[in-house]
C-alpha cells in the first residue's frame, strides 16, 4: 500500500539576491576586500569575494554623493545631499562624529597619505580641508567658476599640494602651507572628472569630457602632453610599475602607464611618453544591442586594486572585476572574474535551469538574461542579443542532457539559448508586437510556444537547426493562430504534449490542441484579466490565476470550474504545482506567496517577504525549492523546511515532557526552586502559579517565597513581572498575584528595579487592575459595617421572655438579722428560696447559650449575605465582557 502523501507546510527564506548600490559613489579599500557602495541614503558595506552585505550605515534620507574610506579600512566617510559628513565605524555601523560641510552637496572626497586631512570638493565651488579628528576646518579654498568634480591629495607626505578639477575646464594646484592656489591648469575645454599622481609624484593626469588627458609636470606645473583618447572620460588611474596588467610586455618607452575608462565600455591603457594604446579591451564592458537607445551609459569609475585587480563601476549599477590572464601571441590580456549586481531594477521572470537545478536565469528591466550561481549568488554570465527589454523565460533539459533556455522579449522575438556555450542558438522572428509568454515542449522537447500583444499564437520548432559563422539560426513558425481579443500573458503546455493553455486580458483562458493549434475548449469565469496558467501534472485539469485575485481550477473535460481559492488581497500573477499535484504556489501583486492545499481549499501557510508586487515565481522539478522576485528589485530563495520543522517541534515535545515530569517531582518533594526554574523554562504560567498557591498554604511562606526568588536570574524577573500582570487582571487569581508582587517589590531594590527592561510597559498594566481590586476590597470593608449594625440589633430579634431574662436585675440577698424569738422564719421557708435562685440563675445561664448561638447563625448569614453582594458587584463587570467580546 502507497505511503500517505506528506503535504508541505512551510519553506523558509534560504538566500536573497540583495540590492546594495543604486548609482553614485563606489570605494574599496586598500586591500580590495571590502567596496563601500551607495544605495539611496544608505550605505551599504559589501565583501568582494562572497558579495554579500556585512553591513549597513543608515544614512538621513538624502541620497550619498561621496565616500571615503581610511587608510586602516574600519572607518568611512561619507557625505549627502543632506550636507553633513559623517565618520562611521564600519565593525558597530555607529556614527562616531559628524558636522556641516559645505552650502552645496559634496561631489568628491580625499584622504591624504597620512590620514588625518580630509579634502572635499563641493558644488558650491569651494574646496575644503579637514581634520579628520577634530572635525573643524583647517583650509578653505575658493577660486573655481564651476562645480569642483574632483580632488586629489600628492602622495608625497614632504609636498602639501592639493589638486582639483572643476567643469569650468580648469585643475588647480593648492599649497597647504601657503593656503593659496599656486598654479591654475587651464588647457581644457570640458569637465575634468578625474585626477591622478603618478607613482614618482612628478606627473598630474587629468581626464575630461574633452576626449583628451592632459599629462603635467609637477615641477614646472607645465603641461607636458596631450594624449587623445576619442571618448568621453569618466576616470583615469595610474598603472603600478610592476605589475602584471595589460601592456607590460610591449616596448612602449619608459613612460607613465595609465589606464582609461568611459562612455565605450571598454578598458584601454595608454603610455604617456608616445600617446600609445599598448592594450584596448575587445569586449565591451557595457555593450548595448539596443540601436535606438540613446544613452549608451558606460563605465563610470575604475580603481586599480591590490593584487593587479581593476575594478569597473558600470552605469547598469553592477561592479566588475578584471585580472590579468594569458591571452592571443602571448599577450597578457584582462579576463572578468567577479561581477556583483548591485541593482536589477525590476524582476519580471526567472527560471531554474541546469540538471541539478544550482544556477538561476534572471530577466529584469533590461536587454540581458543574467545567469546566477545559487551557492555563491553571484552572476556567472549574461546573454545578451534582445535588443529590448526581455519579458519571459523557460528552460528545459534535452534528452541528450544539453541546457537549454528560451527567452521572448519586446523587440517582437524570441531567441533559443544554448547554456553550456553561452550562445544563441535560433532567433523566432515574425511577431507584430512584443512577445510576453513562451513554454517549452515538457516531452519531446524539440518545440516551443510564444505568445504575443499582436494577440497570436505560434509554434516554433528547432530540431535539427544550423547556424552559419556562428551567427543564430532563423526559425520559421510551423503553426498560428489568431488567439484572443487582447494581449496573451501566459502560455502553458501539458505535461504529454498535446494541448497548450493561453491566458488573456481578455478575462478568459483558452485551451488548444498541439501542433496544429485547434480550438479545444474556452474557460470562461474570470472577473478580470488571466495573468498565468498551468496544467495539473495528475490530473485531467488546468489551473489559473486571475486579476480578480483568485485562482481557479478547471475540468478539462467540459470546461466547468472545479475549485476557486481565494485569499490574496490583489492580483494573483504567478501560480504553480507542488507535491505531485495536491498543492498550489501562488504570488501576487500584494507581495504575499501563499501555499494551498487543493483537498480543503485551505491557505496552509503565508510569507511575507517582498515589498512589491511578485512578477515571478519558480519551483524546482522536486518542489522543495522555490525563487521568487518582484518590483522591489529582490530575489528571495525558499527551502521547504517542514520535515525539519516536523522534527523539531517533536524534540520540543519530548524535551517538554521529560521537564514537565521534573516538574512533577520537584513539587512532591517541595524543591519548590527547581520547580519555579522548570516552570519559566517551558514558559508555563499557571503551573508557576499553582506552585506560588502551593507555597502560600505551608507554613512561613514569606521567607520562602523571599529565598525563592533571590534565586531567579535578572532574566526572569521581566517574565515574571509579566505574569503578575496577566494573574492580576483575572479576579481569580488577583490575590497571589498581589502576595507575588508584595514579595518581588520586597526582594529586588527599587534600583535594580528600573533597570528590568520594558518594567515600564509592564507596571502600566499591572497598576489599573490593582487599583481596581484595592477598591473593591474597600467597599467590601465598608459592606462589613452592615454585620455590626446586625449585631448591636439583634436584641430586638429575640422573644418577650429572653428580653426580659436579659434585663434581670441581680438579687441582692440582705444581711441576715438575728432571728426575733417571737417570729422566727421556719427552716424549711429558707431552703425553698434558695432553690429557686438556683432555678433562676440556670435559666439565665441557658439563654445566654442560645443567644450564643443565635450569633453564630447571623454570622454565617451576614458572611453569606457579602458573598451575594460581591457576586451581584461583579456581575455587570461579566456583561460588560460579554458584550465586548460579542
């Protein structure tokens, strides 16, 4: 017999593809381990190897204009439109100092060698310099026409100069100890956007939009040579002598080796003494395949970093990194070897792809698909050939184990991608408009199926294509179809080959058999437009999600709707199947993925991780792993952890049991420290209370209860307190918790007291219900005085005879006098009055017994009599309760 089917309950959030540079300034440190990158008003702290954040400078809502680390790499400066530079410690993510700076933002910041002198460079035309320490201005310059873009400090510790170059064309030469600029630089005709020494400190390079880099001497501050670079430059470094960087090889004189980058995307390195390029960068860095696009963008900083690694900031936000490697005739040529993606803007889809499922396509608001390595997250490749943005990917494994992916995009094609080479394969073109939906054959796959805004539907073969001079392949359509009345957004194909499922704006989804694409049935239901579609791996059915955010499963038989789930709060867009049929994934335009079970029409479980609407949804072939990625530029990864979630709610069960055991014993042994310990560690609070009742009913409890909780740790006392405040607000259980706090405020010093934290919050609800139990045990008191006004009247209670018993005056027997010999009393008169006192004073005596009695009774009325009262007192408090908890 078939082992019952173990349903899915939770996945967990394994990796995340973070965002951590928007645009603006980048910086590493000495050693090139860690790049300091803005992103918005914060400042993110990334290391270059894992490319993970390690940590995050909260910044004041303004974006960061400028950076700076110290020598020693464990502070940063940075600067915003905020105008304010601040001094962080990079281990706390604390601020340690900070102060105005200029009356316009900072566009550039410099140390000098020896690390105390901070230069800054403002749009307020003004460059200042100062003390890092101290943070107060020790020189203020001020003689440029225009924005000063860049600073730099001579390396040699012995000359005080300061450079900077501002878009008036011009590069000043400041002294530090005459506080004066000494030389004005003025031979170009644009923006100089970057400065660099070179190593001998005899050299200034400087860099601008003017395509040129004009080469000076630092002796004569004259200008030596202008080398034309026929590019608009971003940066200019110097090459180290020494190194093992592009050009070392080519006897190109004994001059200054520098390399530049700019709006080509391409590394070049030039030799100062003949103008010579001794290396150009075949690739480009940025190259765009879009015609039309205006803005080209380009590389945008460059740093040369230790161990002869250049590091690019391009303007699609990613860093690169290059290092010398063996490259045509022997030449030492720049190979990438780490890029980090610090934004990908939108996620509109992504897929797993490989055998093993350990890399993941990614296509964001851009002309690439990017390649990602799910161990170490970072981008192993791009495709690049769409000339737009690419709005839909699916990947399949052939037979004969080769990876393949398709992608459609809005330059109206879809291109076929061989993942092994990196390279396309085929190119679908035909389509009047952009493609937004294709599916790979789930089978045979040696077809796929695009979707189009032109409303069609095609069907593309590519077994047994060729390509000449390794240029893609031309597909040709083997079928079409006029689909729907308006855009197709999703395309689905059964398991076995033989239908295919179109989801529309037009509020329907369509079913068509394959090749031929005929009509089959029209699933007609939804409210608002289908966004996503997908057949049942089991069974004889097709799923959908819809614009009027609910999914619904239909018969493919006669196309009536089997089930409808509903619980996203906005458009479902992502729907898929999971563990063999039996649940659902969903992702919406509400940030939510939602796991179903199909059986009870159950939500199983929420996550809420994204900030944005979820575009894209994907599931590993086993279901255990999911990729989710939305507008708010993230890609969250999930691992199915309900089997470890399983075991450990059982360890818990069972180490719970074994100290509820112990709990038992200690109470029957009267350890009532181990058992108080016990009951905070399984986080019981009425076991703690029934053993604090416990206590109150032995002998001497004060001083137990003292040596109690002299016992407890400082961690307790805050739980405690809050279970004080819990018993306290229940009439139940009001007066041990009083008799606890009587004893806790006994035990723990007033200072030690506010010390708890949150005792705040926790005496604010402790301090009404006391209040309120102090109250009604005043008008309980005050209801007692009615039991001695019973008693001091009872007297009118009692009959006739009693009353007058009570009044009996005692007898007073007179002196006897000597008996008259003429009328003397005989003996036996006296002895009859004697035995009638006697009678009297018997009777007397039992009244007073029964009155004795007569008391208890209205006692035990009158304490009956109080119980009623406070239960009638009560009693509107109960209908209150019930009224509010209707």
């Amino acid at each position: 017999m078939a082992s019952a089917l173990a349903y899915k309950k939770n996945f967990k959030p394994s990796a995340a593809l973070e965002l951590f540079y928007t645009g603006g300034p980048v910086v590493l440190t000495r050693d090139g381990s860690f790049a300091a990158c803005a992103c918005g008003d914060d400042v993110k702290i990334v290391d270059v190897e894992s490319g993970k954040v390690v940590s995050t400078l909260k910044g004041d809502t303004e974006l960061v204009t400028a950076l700076c680390f110290s020598l020693d790499g464990k502070s940063l400066l940075s600067t915003s439109r905020s105008l304010q530079i601040r001094l962080w410690e990079i281990a706390s993510a604390a601020c340690l100092r900070s102060w105005k700076a200029h009356d316009a933002p900072v566009a550039s910041m410099a140390l000098d060698s020896s690390g105390g002198l901070l230069a800054t460079a403002g749009a307020d035309k003004n460059v200042f310099v100062w003390d890092v320490d101290g943070g107060f201005c020790t020189h203020a310059f001020r003689g440029h026409k225009g924005v000063v873009t860049s600073v730099t400090f001579h390396p040699d510790p012995k000359r005080l100069l300061l450079f900077s170059g501002s878009d008036d064309g011009t590069v000043r030469v400041w002294d530090l100890v005459k506080k004066a600029c000494i030389h004005v630089l003025d031979k170009h005709f644009s923006a100089v956007t970057g400065l660099a020494v070179s190593g001998d400190g005899s050299s200034l390079l400087s860099a601008g939009r003017d395509k040129v880099v004009n080469i000076w001497s630092l002796k004569s501050f004259s200008l030596k040579t202008t080398i034309p670079v026929y590019e608009t430059l971003e940066a200019v470094c110097i090459v180290p002598d020494g190194c093992k960087l592009p050009g070392s090889k080519i006897n190109g004189g004994s001059g200054i080796r520098f390399l530049t980058v700019g709006e080509l995307g391409a590394i070049r390195i030039w030799n100062s003494e003949n103008g010579q390029c001794l290396y150009n960068q075949k690739s480009q860095v940025t190259k765009s395949d879009n015609d039309k696009e205006e803005n080209k963008g380009g590389i945008t900083h460059a740093t040369v970093t230790a161990g002869d690694r250049i590091m690019c900031v391009t303007s699609d936000q990613c860093l690169l990194f290059f290092e010398p490697a063996p490259g045509e005739d022997d030449q030492v040529d720049l190979r990438l070897s780490k890029r980090l993606i610090g934004y990908n803007e939108e996620i509109i889809d992504l897929k797993y792809i490989g055998t093993d499922r350990t890399r993941l396509a990614v296509a964001t608001n851009l002309e690439r698909i990017r390649i990602y390595d799910l161990e170490s997250m970072a981008c192993l490749q791009e495709l690049a050939g769409h000339t737009d943005i690419v709005l839909c990917l699916d990947t399949c494994v052939t037979n004969s184990g080769q990876s393949l992916l398709v992608s459609s995009a809005k330059d109206n094609t879809a291109r076929l991608w061989d993942l092994e080479r990196g390279t396309c394969r085929g190119v679908a073109a035909g389509h009047m408009a952009a493609v937004g939906a294709v599916a790979f054959s789930k089978k045979k796959m040696n077809f796929f199926v695009t979707g189009s805004s032109d409303r069609t539907i095609k069907v593309w073969f590519f077994e047994d294509i060729t390509s000449e001079s390794g240029e893609p392949a031309k597909l040709t359509s083997r079928a079409v179809v006029a689909a729907h009345d308006k855009d197709i957004n999703a395309l689905a194909i059964a398991p076995n080959d033989s239908l295919v499922c179109s989801a529309s704006q037009d509020r329907t989804a369509k079913v068509w058999k394959l090749p031929e694409l005929t009509p089959v049935i029209t699933l007609k239901g939804h409210k608002r437009g289908v966004w996503c579609a997908e057949f049942s791996p089991v069974d004889q059915c097709v799923m959908t999600g819809s614009g009027d955010k609910t999914i619904r499963i239909w018969s493919l038989a006669d196309g009536s709707c089997l089930k409808t789930f509903e619980g996203h709060t906005a458009s479902v867009l992502k729907t898929s199947f999971i563990t063999r049929g039996t649940q659902i994934i969903s992702a919406g335009a509400d940030g939510l993925v939602k796991l179903w079970t199909i059986k009870n029409n159950d939500c199983t479980n929420t996550f809420d991780t994204h900030e944005d609407k979820i575009w894209a949804l994907a599931v590993a072939d086993d279901g255990s792993k999911l990729a989710t990625g939305g507008a708010d530029s993230m890609v969250n990864l999930w691992t199915d952890c309900t089997a470890a979630d399983e075991e450990e709610a059982y360890k818990q069960e069972e180490e719970e049991a074994l100290k509820d055991q112990e709990l038992a014993n200690a109470l029957r042994e009267t350890n009532y420290t181990k058992a108080v310990q016990l009951a905070f560690e399984l986080k019981r609070p009425y076991r703690l209370l029934n053993v604090f009742e416990e206590i109150y009913r032995k002998d001497d409890s004060t001083n137990k209860m003292q040596t109690l909780l002299q016992a407890l740790g400082k961690e307790h006392f805050r739980l405690l307190l809050e279970y004080i405040r819990d018993w306290n607000s229940k009439a139940k259980f009001c007066h041990v918790a009083q008799r606890v706090l009587y004893s806790v405020l006994h035990v723990v010093s007033p200072t030690d007291l506010i010390k708890v934290p949150g005792i705040r919050e926790v005496l604010e609800g402790i301090n009404p219900y006391s209040q309120r139990h102090f109250s009604r045990i005043d008008r309980l008191s005050r209801s007692t005085f009615l039991l001695d006004f019973i008693l001091s009247s009872m007297t009118s209670l009692l009959p006739a005879e009693d009353q007058r018993l009570l009044t009996i005056e005692p007898v007073i027997v007179a002196p006897a006098t000597p008996p008259r010999s003429t009328s003397a009393e005989p003996a036996v008169d006296l002895s009859k009055r004697g035995e009638k006192m006697l009678e009297e004073v018997d009777a007397q005596l039992d009244l007073i017994s029964k009155m004795k009695e007569h008391v208890s009774s209205r006692k035990r009325d009158t304490a009956e009599v109080s119980d009623a009262l406070q239960s009638e007192l009560e009693e509107p408090k109960k209908k209150k309760k019930r009224k509010q908890n209707r």
